[in-house]
C-alpha cells in the first residue's frame, strides 16, 4: 500500500509576534468524520506493513506466552483482619480479588471480593482504578474506567448480599477512592470533565445517596489527590503542582470540613504521614534532597503551622544531604523504613523511634531497583518490598525489624527454565555535552557479541524526575535471546543523581536531556556494543518528546525509534489550558505566554522542528482516548513527517481505537502490542521488509 497523505488545511498560529503555520491542526477535532477516516487510512497502512511481518509477531508473542505462568496468584498481604490477594486463570485477561482469613491460598474456599475478569465483560477496555474494603470488612467500593480516558465510574458491593450498586454521581471520578470509619461514607475525588484536572473532593453516603462538596482547588495549575496511611487517623487532602505542595487534614471519623496543615510556599514540596508520635514531614524545604521532620502532636488535634519558616523550629529526623537524595519513608507502630538514592544506588535503612541509630538493610544483588510492596498493617514488625535487576524476577522480601534479615517469600516465577547467569548486567558511563557522567544500565546475554555487531535496544525517558530504574521482563528475554544488548539512558531529567539532576533536564534545561541521550547512544557505538546500521531508540510519553527530539537532531544515529505515545506538539499544548494536564504542568516545561519559554519550546518541541531530511524507520502508537497525551499530538507528528522526511524508511502510526494512554488493558492483549513492537524492532536491524 501507498502511504496515506492528509489533507493541508493551513491554520494560522500567532503569539508573541510569531506566527506558525500548522496545516494539520484540523485532526484535534474529535470523531470528525475527516479525522477518523485519516487514521484508519494510517491504521490500514500500518496493519499491511505488519503483514509482512506477522510471523515474527506470531513467535514473538508465542514465546511471551511460553514464559508466563498462566494460572497464579500473587502474594497474599494482610490487611484489616484479612489477607487479600489476586488470582488468574489459565486465559483469563483480568484478574479475580479473594481474601481469607490465613495466609495460604486455597480458591476453592476463599471468598471472591472482586471478579475483574467478569466486569471485563462487554467491554473492550477495563481499568479497575482502586479497590477499598469498608473498615468493618462488609463492602468493597472500587472504580472502573471502561474507555481509557482515566474518568471513573464508582461502585460498591455488599460483601455479604453479593449486591452491587452503580453510584450516580453528578461527575465521574478519579480513581482514588477512601472510606471514612463510619462504613457508610466514601471520600471521592471528582475531575474536569474537559481539562481532566482533579480539583473538588466530595462525600457520598451510600445509605442516604447523598454527595457533599468537602473541598475545591480553585488554582487551574494545581490538582488534588487524596490518601491515608495505614495509621488512619486523618485523610490527607493533597494540592499538587509539579513543584509546589498544600496539603489539608480531615477527620476520617467524620469527613465534613478540612484545614490546611502547611500553607502553600512556592518551590516547597512535602508529604505528611500521620503516626502515634503525630506527623512526619518529607519536604525539601531548604533541602534539595529532601529531609525528614518531625510535628508532635496528640492524637485528638490537627497540628498547624501557619507560616512555611515554622518548619525550621521542627525536630529534624534525617537530615538533608546534598548528595544522596531521600526517596521513600514507610512507618510503623515501633519502627520505619527509610529508602535514598546515592550515586544512582538505592539504598534502604532501618530505625527505631528515638535511638538515632539507623541500620543498612542488606540487598542481596547490585544494579537492582526496589520499591515497597502492600505495607497495610500499622502494628507489624514486618516491611514488605520487591527488588528486581535487568537480569532477576521480580522477587517479594520481608524484612523483619526484630531479627533484621531479610527473607524471600516469592521470586515471580517464569514457565520455563531460565537461568540469570547466562546474562551480565552493569553499569557504563557516557560524556554530556558539558563533561557531566551519564550513567547507562546494561544486560545482555554473556555470549553476545561485543565487536559493534550487536542490535542494541536503547530506552529513554527523562522527564518530571521519573528515574526508571532496572527492571526485569520477561518478554525482554526474546531480543536478549537474539543476540541484542538492552540499555537505559540516564539522562537529565531523571533523579538518577539526586535532584539537581532532574532540574538540570527541565524548563530552559530541557535540551540536556535530548543531548544526553544522543551522548549515550554516541558511546554506545563508540566502545562497540553496537553501531548505527544496529541501534534502535524507543520511548513513550514524555519519552515520546525524546524520541521526537533525538529524530530531528540526530537520525543518522538510529536504525529505528519506537516512539509510544509521544508528547510531540510542545507549543500548541502548552498554549492550549482546555487540554488535560496543561496547566498543572507549567513547572515542567514553562509556560509558553512567557516569551522566553515560548521561544525555547520552539527550539526542541518535535512537530516544530519536523524538516526535509532522511528519517530512519519508525513506529508512532497512540489511544484514540488517551487523556495525558491527545491522539492529534501523534496524528500530525506523522502527517508533518510524511510531508517533509526525503527517505523511502518505513513510517508506522498504529492506533488503539479502544484504550488510553497505557495501551490495551488485558495482560494478553498488551502483551500483543510489545510483540508487534518487538517484531518492529528487530525488522529494523535485519531489513527484511
């Protein structure tokens, strides 16, 4: 097939005495007969391509199929008197909820909670945002968003009648969700039904059906959250920007008004925990890195502090460091857990209350990542977490603060035979633009070839001090297994090195991040672990940005680039406060009403800077209703390329007309999206179509 030409509208853009002419403005016009016959003309095109490719696909997704343990569960956690856990079956898409009394699963007795395969059903997209148990243990309430644009439906089901009852609320809501202690109040959050931004926080009375506003974020660059610990006490309600915090506390006794604990203070980020000992404060209040603090209180008072600096006055519990950043902080009724990044490393820390004396827990692997697992019970002396590397399973520990070890309750088993010593995993160092360290995580097989004839996957993201950290996949196992070397970027924009890592690959440092990655991918081919006839970039969302960036600046480097889900249309998004996230997001990339933001945007933004000049194979996905990233951003990144790029590479734009910004939402069906990625991957390094 011929490739699909859109039609040139030409739409004059002007700001800041400069004007744009964008032709391809028309397709934001949602479910216009043009645009949609326009994208499944892309659609059509790229389904041939991957015709011609289908049985690699086939055996890609085969193989992922071969290395899933089908029928499993996961591991039980306690909370509240129960311990809950998820259950597939052989073909299931989607999981079922149980719970039981004991820890040991037994599915023929335990109760079912939640069958999310059976409320799949008729739909061809289902996200279950949150499931929450009444605290007596009687009602589950959960959300369930059918379309992927991140608008949730509410629901509550009598654990006891097995009756399930839609919630008609005036507005769909976010997906957290909060029962108060009286077991008949839910505490919802509602959004935008345009813009998507979270902003009012509302009660509902499951016996009375009534709703009642408890709280509304009137700024439009902030949006709100809510959450409690598993202390209880109070629910935090959460005012965020990307840079700026407030947070007011409400009764979770009696949710019908809430106060403001710390005012807003512009640059001031902070997390409140409520504890026996009263708040603990994670803020990086004169603490780039992040410290911890500590408000006394007693636990008939909400503690208040009416002015920022009061903050200083404040026992100090970790200091700030200025070169390892604080990260996670967990706490217990005789204990907490603390998590800091040093020189990339994740290292985790023990400590009881008041003895000042905090202890290494010990991880038993290197370049790994951890993150903390379901940690529900105030009173245990346990703190669950997961660890994985490049080349290790996802593996569940629980270490124990009376004997401080750590054991291994559950490795994420694979169906097949598979030995982590066949791969080597570590770290090399690339040279920025300005002589700053980038450091690349690396697996591969042992026997790969290291002479530069290796395929190399090279993946990025960089952005809102994200760090992707090395994990495990097992569907990875099918390029490793194929000789290629997978490596991440990382780059400015990450907090890979601390904060000031991440301020320095952002607003009018941007441009940081898209060189870094391209310094990576030069020393990549420089100390020949691969070459540019075998390097392929990939990246989704904000790391879409930096697949559109590194494509403009630099195509010459790339035998491809999977670009998912791409941010891509910097300026016109930024410009336009009716788009979900836009105003919130200012902190991140400027705002373009400024002239000097506008004008730096305009250097790197990809659908901008799109020229005549040869462009490498690429793969552009979208969701028709993804909510972070609109699908027009894609849309006219793909029609720009098409009218400008002066090579014959194969130019993909695949659209999931039935899901969001993660792509499909069933395990297998997803899984078909990686293999038809995959099988992209590898088409591009042997050239076969």
């Amino acid at each position: 097939m011929q490739p699909p030409i859109a039609k040139k509208i030409p739409t004059i853009l002007e700001k800041h005495n400069h004007t744009r002419i964008d032709n391809y403005f028309w397709m934001n016009q949602r479910d216009e007969e043009d645009v949609l016959q326009y994208l499944y003309q892309e659609q059509n095109y790229s389904n041939s391509y991957f015709e011609h490719i289908q049985p690699s696909t086939e055996q890609i997704f085969s193989e992922f199929e071969e290395r899933i343990v089908k029928s499993r569960q996961t591991t039980p956690y306690l909370d509240n008197e129960f311990y809950y856990y998820y259950s597939y079956t052989e073909e299931s898409e989607y999981a079922v909820v149980y719970r039981s009394t004991n820890s040991i699963i037994q599915l023929d007795s335990d109760e079912v909670i939640l069958d999310i395969q059976q409320l799949s059903y008729g739909n061809s997209y289902c996200s279950v945002g949150r499931i929450v148990v009444s605290p007596n243990n009687n009602i589950v309430a959960y959300t369930l968003d059918t379309i992927g644009r991140r608008r949730y439906d509410l629901f509550y089901r009598n654990l006891q009648t097995n009756e399930t009852t839609a919630v008609n609320l005036p507005h769909k809501t976010s997906a957290n969700i909060i029962w108060s202690t009286d077991n008949e109040t839910i505490i919802y959050v509602v959004a935008d039904p345009n813009t998507l931004r979270s902003f009012q926080v509302w009660t509902y009375n499951i016996y009375t059906n009534v709703s009642s506003l408890l709280f509304e974020e009137i700024d439009p660059t902030y949006r709100i959250s809510i959450y409690s610990t598993s202390y209880k006490s109070v629910v935090f309600i959460a005012s965020v920007s990307t840079l700026t915090t407030e947070i007011r506390v409400c009764n979770i006794h009696n949710p019908v008004n809430s106060q403001v604990v710390i005012p807003k203070s512009e640059g001031v980020e902070y997390f409140l925990y409520d504890t026996h000992l009263g708040y603990f404060i994670y803020t990086n209040y004169q603490a780039k890195n992040f410290r911890l603090l500590l408000l006394e209180c007693s636990n008939n008072e909400f503690p208040i502090l009416s002015k920022i600096h009061e903050l200083n006055n404040l026992k100090e519990i970790i200091p700030h460091n200025e070169f390892v950043k604080l990260e996670h902080v967990h706490f217990f009724k005789t204990f907490y857990i603390y998590q800091q990044r040093s020189n990339g490393t994740e290292l985790l820390f023990f400590s009881k209350y008041g003895d000042g004396s905090p202890e290494s827990v010990v991880i038993p692997e290197k370049e790994y990542s951890i993150s903390p697992s379901y940690n529900e019970e105030y009173t245990s002396t346990k703190y669950r977490f997961s660890l994985t590397t490049l080349r290790t399973p996802y593996s569940v520990f629980d270490f124990d603060s009376i004997t401080q070890e750590s054991i291994c309750i559950k490795e994420e088993p694979l169906a097949i035979s598979y030995n982590k010593d066949d791969y080597e995993t570590y770290r090399v160092y690339a040279t920025a633009k300005d002589n700053s360290k980038i450091a690349i995580s690396i697996v591969h097989r042992k026997d790969a070839k290291l002479d530069g004839s290796a395929p190399l996957l090279l993946y990025g993201y960089g952005s809102y001090g994200i760090t992707i950290d090395p994990s495990f996949s097992s569907e990875r196992l099918s390029l490793l297994d194929r000789g290629f070397i997978y490596a991440i970027a990382h780059i400015r924009g990450e907090q890979f090195f601390g904060r000031q890592w991440y301020e320095d690959g952002k607003l009018l440092n941007k441009m940081n991040t898209f060189t870094d990655f391209i310094a990576c991918a030069e020393e990549l081919i420089a100390k020949k672990y691969t070459s540019a006839s075998k390097l392929v970039a990939m990246g989704g969302s904000a790391g879409g940005l930096l697949m559109g960036a590194i494509s403009n600046l630099r195509p010459d480097l790339f035998a491809g680039i999977v670009t998912l889900v791409p941010f891509v249309d910097v300026v016109s998004t930024m410009l336009d406060d009716s788009i979900p996230l836009t105003t919130a997001e200012y902190d991140e990339w400027g705002n373009p009403n400024d002239k000097e933001y506008y004008d730096y945007m305009l250097s790197y933004s990809p659908y901008d800077n799109i020229k005549a000049q040869n462009y490498p194979p690429m793969l552009v996905v979208t969701g028709y209703h993804d909510s972070q990233v609109q699908y027009w951003e894609p849309a006219k990144y793909v029609a720009k390329l098409r009218e400008l790029k002066t090579d014959k590479n194969p130019l993909l734009f695949q659209i999931n007309f039935e899901a969001g910004h993660g792509g499909a939402s069933g395990r297998f069906s997803s899984l078909k999206e990686v293999a038809r990625n995959f099988a992209f991957i590898l088409n591009c390094v042997e050239k076969t179509v």
